[in-house]
C-alpha cells in the first residue's frame, strides 16, 4: 500500500500571499488530520476531515482552512500568510472508523517558507 | 496551555542501556496515549500506543507503563540501538470521535552513543 503523499515538500512564499497544499491518504483511509510542526510550539493539531466534513478542529486562525474530496484527498489552505507560518505541515491519515487505536500514518510534510 | 508535558527535552544513553522517557496529562478525559518516533526529514510513526485499562504494554524493545492515579506515562527502550537515535513523541487524545485530534507533548531528542 501507498503510503500519505503530501505535495509539495517544499514551499516559499511571502507574506501576505496563500497557498495551498494538498494530501493523498492512504487507500481506504476516509480520515485525513492536519498538524502544523514548528520548533517553539512543536505539532499542534489543526483540523480534521472526516467524508467530506470537518470533524475536529485545533486552536488556530480563520486563515487556516481545509477541505476534503469525494476521494478523501484533502486539501488545506493559508491565507494572508505571516512570517508565524514557517513550518513543517503534517498531514496525517487513518481508517477514521471510530474504533480506540485509530492509528494515524503521518506524511513526510511540506516545508513551508514564509520571507 | 499545554496538556501534555514530556522530559527529558534531550537524552544521550549508551548502546545496550535503558532510554526512558516520561509524559504527564492533565486532562482526565484523555483515554489513548500513542508513543510517535519521527527521523529528521521523515513524519512522525507510531511506535506503540496504550489505553488507561492497561498498566503496561510490550512490543519487542519498546515498553509503555501508563499510572493513571498519577495521570504519567513512560516509555522505555531496551537495549538501546543507534539506530533508535531519534525524536520521540508522546501524545493523548479523547473519545471516538476525537481520535484523530492529538495532543503532543514538546519531544524528546534521543541520542544513542555506539
């Protein structure tokens, strides 16, 4: 089985502008979670999309939103970017069936360079 | 607030020795508490995970004991490798439908002396 793709690994943007990445989960896998990485406030927890729909959500700012397709590929997005959103974003996918010991397989992540 | 408190911050142990790292959780309602190893330019993968019915649980060299009264978690590494020299994270999470949020603690560098 494939493992999470997440595109692309790396980005630079400035400040100011969006971007948008995007996640593959693994096959069969309907649950995709979203984790920002930083060296000062290490993986925090964005948002998580379960069918279609927003199932959880973390602590961060409207700028930050996502979204998920039919075939469960998601997609988020950062708007109004601030030099703050320098990091290593996570995306992480699971069967999402409910059952304890939903393991979660993470992406190798994309680099995201705000200047 | 954080939620979840890992030590060490950073950790050398010598190959063959005992690696032990400890969390602490505050909030009650946690009831799943995986253990994540993350290589640099790598995401983080599971290692081992525990639910609070269970004081301990083994797999191979990695061992988690969870205390629930005292609301900790440890994870230790038996005869440790160079090969284990890596970022080790625990985490907790709440409920079915909250199991994919995790909550992390901030990481523990583990470096392995040959």
């Amino acid at each position: 089985k494939a493992g999470v793709t997440q595109t692309p690994r790396y980005l630079i943007k400035t400040r100011g502008q969006q971007v948008t990445l995007s996640c593959s989960p693994i096959s069969g896998h309907r649950s995709v979670s979203w984790y920002q990485q930083t060296p000062g406030q290490g993986l925090q927890f964005l948002f998580e999309y379960f069918s279609e729909t927003q199932r959880n959500k973390g602590n961060f700012p409207g700028r930050f939103s996502g979204r998920q397709f039919s075939n469960s590929r998601s997609e988020m997005n950062v708007s109004t970017l601030e030099l703050g959103d320098s990091a290593l974003y996570l995306c992480a996918s699971s069967s999402g069936t409910g059952k304890f010991d939903n393991e979660q397989f993470f992406g190798p992540g994309t680099r995201l360079t705000v200047l | 607030q954080q939620q979840v408190k890992q030590s060490p911050q950073s950790l050398i142990v010598q190959k063959g020795g005992i690696s032990i790292i400890n969390c602490a959780y505050e909030n009650t309602a946690f009831d799943y508490f995986p253990w994540y190893q993350q290589f640099p330019g790598k995401g983080p993968a599971l290692l081992i995970a525990i639910r609070p019915d269970v004081s301990e649980k083994k797999e191979g060299r990695f061992t988690i004991s969870f205390n629930k009264s005292a609301k900790q978690f440890s994870l230790h590494i038996m005869d440790s490798q160079p090969g284990d020299s890596a970022t080790y994270f625990c985490a907790a999470s709440k409920g079915i439908q909250g199991a994919q949020k995790l909550v992390f603690g901030q990481g523990t560098r583990l470096t392995i002396n040959p």
